[in-house]
C-alpha cells in the first residue's frame, strides 16, 4: 500500500518543514508494516512537497496513525496536507 501526502509550504519556512517531515517518517517507521518511506520537494514548485510511505497493507497503516508517537508527530503535519485522497493499492 502507498500512502501520499502532498504540502505546500513557503520557502521562508523550508528549513523547518523539512525536520517535520524527517520525525514524521521517524515515528512511522518504528511502527508494524512500515515497509520505506521518503519525502521532497517539488523541483518546479519549490514550495511543494511530497511524503510517501510503503506499507504491508492498508491495516497496517490505518493502525500507524492511532500510534501514539505518530500521533505527537506526525498527525499534526498531515493535518496540513493538502485535501485529496492519498491511499493507493
């Protein structure tokens, strides 16, 4: 399973959004069936990211996000994401 989540952050901000994303992929994949997981920045649109995570199975991500560790850190950045859908089989 294919977990995306894309952001848009302004640039003045870039630095920090980049340390978000870096203990989000920390605290996702300390959890059961976190298979890999990266993140960037739009090459045309610098103030677009992405964060993608593999997962064993739609389950296993679903439980991710009720970890508490994931819920501290990175529930709170996901909240921004943009509004689309972003599970993928």
């Amino acid at each position: 399973m294919l977990a995306i989540a894309r952001f848009t952050t302004p640039l003045a901000e870039a630095t920090k959004f980049k340390l978000e994303l870096s203990l989000a992929i920390e605290a996702l994949s300390a959890c059961p069936g976190y298979v890999s997981g990266e993140f960037g920045q739009n090459l045309d649109d610098p103030t677009l990211w992405s964060l993608v995570t593999h997962w064993a199975n739609v389950g296993s991500y679903r439980r991710a996000l009720s970890n508490n560790t994931v819920k501290m850190s990175a529930i709170p950045l996901l909240a921004r994401a943009i509004d689309e859908p972003g599970a993928y089989e």
